[in-house]
C-alpha cells in the first residue's frame, strides 16, 4: 500500500498542499475582512446576513483545513513508515507532524468559535496567525541555513497578504450579495480596496525579497523549474491585478456611477478569485522543487530552449506499438531510484527514439483537434451557425488520449485499468480525460440550445481554469533535469492559456452588456494558440 501511494505521492501532495493553503487563505482572509472590512458596520438589520454569512464561510473554510492538513500529515506518516521503517513516534517528533498539528489545533478553535458565537471578535486572528506560522513552518525556508528568520517572515507576510487580498474577495462578493442597499456595498467595497492594495504592495515587496534568496539570477528565471514555476505565477499574478485594476477604476468613480457598476465589479472579483486560487496552487507546486539557487549545475541555458521552441513541422505518423520500451515496474524499489532527479516512486529508464516519437505523435494530433475545435469556436462566433458544433470535436480528442496517452495500460498495454492508476502520470491523464469529456458535453449542449440551465454553461469555463490549474501540478519523470524541464516549460503555456480562456469565458457569460463581445473572441483565440503550442511540442 506505501508504493502504490509513493507512486502518486508528488502530485498528492502537491494538491493537499494546494488546497492547505487555498483553505487557509480562505479563513485568514475572512478573518481580517471582518476585523477589517465589517468592523466599523455593527451588526444590526442591516449588516446581519453579511456577518451571518461571513462567520458560516470562515467555519467551514476551518472545517476543510483541519481535513486537508490531517490527509496531508497522514500521508507523509504513512511516505515516511513505509519507505525508511520509522516508528510513530519518531514521526511524531518531525517538524512537519509539530506544525501540521499546530495549523489542526488553530483551525478547530476557528471552526468551534465561529460554529457557537454570532459575534466575530478580533481575538479571531491569534488562532489564524498560528495556522499561518505552522504553514509557514513547511516552507522552503525551514530548510535553509542562511537568512532563515528574515524568509519565515517574508513567507509569513507572503501568505498572510495574499490571503487579505485573494482569501478576502469571496466575502466581499457574499456581501456585495447581501447588501440591503448601494451605499452600503460602495462603502464595504471602498474598505476592501484599502485592505487590498495593501496585501498587493506586502505581497510584491515580499516576493522580491524571497526572490532575491532563491532565485538570485535571471537566468535561473528561466533555466530552473523553480524559476520557470515562478515565472508562471508571474504571468498569472499580472492577470490578477488587471482584473484588480478594473475593479479599482470602478471604485474610483462617483459613488452613483460605481453602484451602477457593481454587477460588473461582482463579475470582475469571481475571476479575481479563480485566478487567484489558481496563483495559490501554483505556489503549492513551488513546494515540490528545490529553488533555483540550490541546482548551480544542469541549468537550461537561452540557446538550449531556443532549439527546442523553434517551430519545426509537427510529426504525424505514429510508431509502431512493438518498438515501444517494454513497461516499467509499479511501485518503489531503492536499488532503482537513482534518478538525476529524483520524482516519488519512479524508476530511471530512459526513453527510446521510439517512446519519443510516440509521444510526440500524440501532442501533435491533440493539438490539430484542438486548433481545428479554436478555429470552429471562431467561425461559430462570426455567424456560421453549423460551426457551433464544435464541442464535439473534444470527445474525440478524450478518446484519442485515453487510448494512446499511456500504451503501457489499458486497452494497449499489460496493465489492467484499475493498475493503471497507481501511477500519478496516467492518475493525472485520467482526470484530464474526463474533464474533456464534461467540457464536451455540456458545451456542445449550451450552444446548440438542449441544455438551457445557468449552471449549465459554467461547466466550460471551470473545466478549462481547473484543467489549466492543474496542469501546472503536471509532471513527468524522465531522468534527466533538462529534459523534465523542456517539458515543464511546453506544460506552462498550455496552462496559462487554459486558465485564461476559461476566465474569459466565464466573464462572458456573467458580465453584462457590451463587455460580452470583446471576451467572446479572447478564449477561442487561446484555443487556436493552445492548438500551436501542442503542434510544436518535441521531447528530443
């Protein structure tokens, strides 16, 4: 049971890391808005669905940290018994069981208050600064000799302000929802703008001086998976502050013209959100790499990635099956594991020319159908009305992958269906699969009017920004580090471009009025560039 789980443990933990965090800036960050934000509006007729609402999200934000942070432990006890012998109580005493339990404790007296009291105090924040440095505690910086008091505080100000500002929007939108009249929600709105600009200004003056520990180079910037996973928060953190801005100019209006405004500012802070949360993942993923400043050698150098980006003639003829590498083992052997770098429960062996081109292969034909589904999208919204089937052409791109994305499984290979799962590449491609094929169907059912729900036409935008979100948790394991870091670095643009055309999306479907036509053409245009970033993808 210990290597079946060591097979998925990275892309496990990762995601348990990720929704720690996320849950965590969700409860700081309802913590402060109502210390902060609703503090000068005392509770009475007109602020108590606001309050009520706030103190509900904050228990179960606490509720869902002290399940998250249990998994979590569980599962590096579990990593640490079954691979090195240690006994519980020698797990006991590591620092990650200490703070993982430290943030369970904070977080259960956060549930309990807010679950038995209407009255939020801002003794609240004392239990929350502990779920904060206990997390904090699990960070790159308790593991560094040099600067280690100055980096606890800065992740410390890192996670704290963007919990004030990321963690803080959903309760701005429950109480923008909750708001008996204009004037009030202008008012919370303009408290939440002070509150916000100043967890940006914490969370840039922090990132750079944590940058300046890890990363240290710009050609690290580019040359390492820390520097290139943090790239991408960039690209992300830039989306973020322009929706941020948009909502600031609203603000920035007389207070008649910006109420007009707020069904937009609303629509504006759901993207806010999603982005956000998607910004948190990726910091969760930061977490599974060394920084950039440990890995001096075997760096991607400027001319190295030039040669593999350059556009070259897609290859679109497959190997035969038999030519491929015979499958690797299942599980964790330590004889094997002598990888250049090293991911949980993978076995170093080397891909074939044939593996190459089998892989290869199936990027390039994804990325025709996916292209081809762009261009349709594109047709559809410039009036070809039979082009609005396009939809249909993503269920031929999950059926595509699941027979071919993995031919050491089922139905190809030796593995049954049910192995096949102990190994966190194909556990991933899985669930690819079938947000493909949720994305499919309903959309297809959207736009040719069978499916007429509200809800409905969400699932489309939330599977592209999950699907994008989660293949930044993306990875392969291929025994070399240049080589994982070539692939990370195709993986990236697929994910920023998903995450970006299911927020476009989705800010069509909510915003109202003429912001609708400029956003309509934003996410099939990222289609279309999905479609050529997979037409040039090469392993060799």
């Amino acid at each position: 049971m210990a290597s079946q789980l060591l097979d998925v443990f990275g892309f496990l933990s990762v995601l348990l890391r990720g929704s720690a965090l996320a849950l965590n800036s969700l409860m700081w960050g309802g913590v402060l808005f109502t210390a902060w934000v609703l503090r000068p509006f005392p509770q009475g007729p007109r602020t108590d669905a606001i309050w009520n609402s706030c103190r509900k999200l904050i228990g179960w934000s606490a509720i869902g940290l002290v399940v998250v942070q249990t998994c979590f432990v569980a599962a590096d006890s579990a990593i640490l018994s079954g691979t090195s012998g240690m006994a519980f109580r020698e797990i006991a005493g590591a620092n990650f069981f200490v703070a993982s339990l430290a943030a369970i404790c904070a977080a259960a007296v956060i549930a309990g208050l807010t679950m038995s009291t209407d009255r939020l105090g801002a003794l609240l924040l004392i239990p929350a600064g502990i779920a904060v440095s206990a997390l904090v505690t699990m960070s790159h910086a308790a593991a560094r000799l040099e600067y280690r008091p100055a980096l606890y505080l800065l992740t410390a100000v890192h996670q704290a302000a963007t919990a004030s500002w990321v963690g803080g929007i959903p309760y701005l939108l429950l109480a923008l929802g909750r708001s008996r009249t204009p004037r009030l929600a202008h008012a919370i709105c303009r408290r939440f703008s002070m509150l916000a600009m100043t967890g940006v200004g914490l969370l840039v003056a922090s990132g750079v001086g944590m940058s300046l520990v890890y990363v240290r180079s710009p050609h690290a910037l580019y040359g390492t998976a820390y520097g290139a996973m943090l790239a991408s928060k960039l690209i992300l953190l830039s989306m973020l502050l322009l929706l941020g801005g948009l909502n600031f100019l609203i603000l920035r209006q007389h207070p008649a013209i910006s109420a007009w405004m707020l069904p937009s500012l609303r629509r504006f802070a759901e993207g806010e959100v999603g982005i956000g949360f998607t910004i948190i993942l990726a910091a969760a993923s930061l977490t599974s790499v060394p920084p950039a400043v440990d890995l001096p050698q075997g760096r991607l150098s400027a001319p190295e990635i030039a040669q593999r980006m350059r556009p070259q003639w897609p290859l679109l003829e497959t190997p035969p099956l038999s030519s491929l590498s015979p499958p690797s083992p299942l599980g964790f052997n330590k004889d094997e594991a002598k990888l250049v770098s090293f991911v949980p429960g993978a076995v170093y062996k080397p891909n074939t020319p044939a593996d190459i081109a089998w892989s290869e292969y199936n990027h390039h034909w994804a990325g025709l159908i996916v292209m081809a589904a762009g261009l349709l999208a594109l047709l559809a919204r410039a009036g070809v009305r039979w082009a609005r089937h396009w939809p249909l052409a993503f269920l031929g791109l999950a059926v595509f992958l699941f027979l071919r994305s993995d031919p050491e499984n089922w139905p190809l290979g030796p593995r049954s269906f049910w192995q096949s799962f102990a190994s966190a590449e194909v556990l991933q491609h899985r669930v690819f699969v079938v947000l493909i094929v949720l994305f499919a169907g309903f959309e297809w059912g959207v736009r040719t009017g069978r499916i007429a729900s509200r809800a409905a036409q969400l699932v489309f935008p939330l599977v592209c920004a999950v699907g994008g979100a989660l293949l930044l948790t993306h990875s392969h394991s291929l025994g070399n580090i240049k080589e994982e870091l070539l692939a990370e670095l195709s993986h990236i643009p697929l994910a920023i471009l998903g995450v970006a055309a299911g927020w476009s999306r989705w800010l069509e479907i909510r915003l109202p009025g003429p912001q609708q036509r400029v956003l309509a053409w934003i996410w099939p245009i990222c289609f279309v560039l999905i479609g050529g970033v997979l037409l040039n993808y090469r392993e060799g």
